[in-house]
C-alpha cells in the first residue's frame, strides 16, 4: 500500500468516503477524521475553491516557469546544511512536533498542556488552509521539482506518497502562512517574526526540493484565503479570543 501524506490523508477522509470509523479526542473533545488529525472549522463548502482562486502553473518556456527552475537549481546546489535541517523540521506536521516550527521564534511556547486553545486552532486549522489546495492539486497535477530534476529530497520516506500527491499550489504553505496570520493576531508584539518564520516555512518546500517557488507563492494565498474564511466562522472567532486571553494570562 502506498505511504500516503498528512495531506493526501486530509483529502482521502474529508472529501472521498471513509469507510474509518470516526473517534473523539479526548483532551480537546474534537473529532478527528484520522488518527492524530482533527476535523477542522469549515466545511467541505465553506472552503475556498482554489481552482478558482489560482491561475493555471506555469507552463514550459515562460518567464515564471523559467523561475520555478532558476529556484529549485538554486536549492538543490546549496550547502546550507542548517537551513536543509530547518526545512527537514518545517516538512513535519504531525503534532506536538508542528508547533516548534513557530515556537523557535515565540516567547511564549505552544504547549497542548500551557495553551490549550491555541494548540487546538492550530491543529484544526491545519485541515482547513490545507484542504483549501487540493482542487487544485488534483485537477493540475503538476509534478514536483524532484520527479523532474530527479534530485534528493529532505524526507526521502514520503517521496512515494508525494509523487502521487499534486504540486500546485503547496499545501504546507498554506498551513504555515495561515498558521502565521492566526499567530500574529495571537502574538501582535511578534508579528514580524511571525509573518518571517511563516515565510520561510513555505520557502523549506523549495529548500526540500518538493515544491517549485510558484506552488509556493500560490500556496501562501490560499493560506491567507482560508484564513479569511475561518474569520466568518463563529466557533473559529471564540477560540481566537480564548487563545489571546490564555496567552494575556
């Protein structure tokens, strides 16, 4: 059986049928929609469309396509071995493990057990900004930078999953911009070092050789998107508030 990744497993049980039963998160008293990932605020039709939000990829001989390949060479040639193992980090986004990408920068850490709101938005947001990519993944199905420069990734166990898994736009990115967003408004006395790590959280799918610089950028929108959507929803404005409260407290 193919080894699938947190996002195709997102996609698998959210939107096709799942034949799993559905279990309850005890501490946070969510459902989760596979183990270790909980169902997120919106539903299948609150969430934005990015096949009609995005433009096509890039197509070969473009000014933009020509981009995407200048950026994945530049990567792929770098010998930033810190920058490779922070981008190997930012690949991870099973939990608790996922809340140090941004704890690196907060003076006040992420903790299911310290922040027990905020660690849950940013569980259940992940669903949301994540599964906002897949139309249009699974209509483009663009192939990743290493299927066609047939160079290393950094986290060579899910490279069979991600070969199946469309590149465009990048999922990851739009969970770490989104995560940025909610985080700032958390956090305002740190929003530039917010916004900054969110950025260079979608830039580690370049660094990772998985991603091309335009299902980056494209990714990051629809992170910003899903965020916007998650701010019309009722129950995602009450956890934000009793998020900034713990964190005042």
């Amino acid at each position: 059986m193919k080894k699938l990744s947190i996002l195709s497993i997102l996609f698998l049980f959210i939107l096709a049928c799942s034949s799993k039963k559905e279990v309850t998160s005890l501490s946070l008293n969510i459902p989760e929609i596979h183990e270790g990932i909980l169902q997120g605020y919106l539903s299948e039709d609150e969430l934005p469309n990015s096949l009609e939000l995005v433009p096509p990829p890039p197509e070969e001989g473009s000014a933009a396509y020509a981009l995407d390949v200048e950026v994945a060479t530049k990567y792929v040639a770098s010998t930033d071995e810190s920058r490779k193992k922070q981008a190997t980090a930012d690949a991870h986004l099973g939990f608790p493990d996922a809340v140090e990408a941004f704890n690196i920068i907060l003076d006040t850490k992420i903790s299911e057990q310290d922040t027990p709101n905020l660690y849950m938005i940013l569980r259940r947001t992940l669903a949301d900004a994540g599964l906002s990519t897949y139309k249009a993944k699974i209509h483009y199905q663009r192939q990743r930078p290493f299927m066609v420069n047939n160079k290393p990734i950094c986290t060579p166990e899910d490279e069979e999953g991600l070969r199946s898994d469309g590149s465009y736009p990048s999922g990851h990115t739009a969970i770490g911009w989104a995560w940025s967003l909610i985080l700032a408004e958390v956090f305002p006395e740190q929003a530039d070092e917010i916004f900054k790590r969110g950025e260079e959280f979608g830039i580690s799918r370049n660094v990772c050789n998985v991603h091309w610089n335009s299902d980056v950028v494209y990714g990051r929108m629809m992170g910003a998107v899903a965020v916007a959507s998650l701010h019309a929803n009722e129950q995602f404005i009450i956890d934000l508030e009793a998020a900034k409260e713990e964190i005042k407290k």
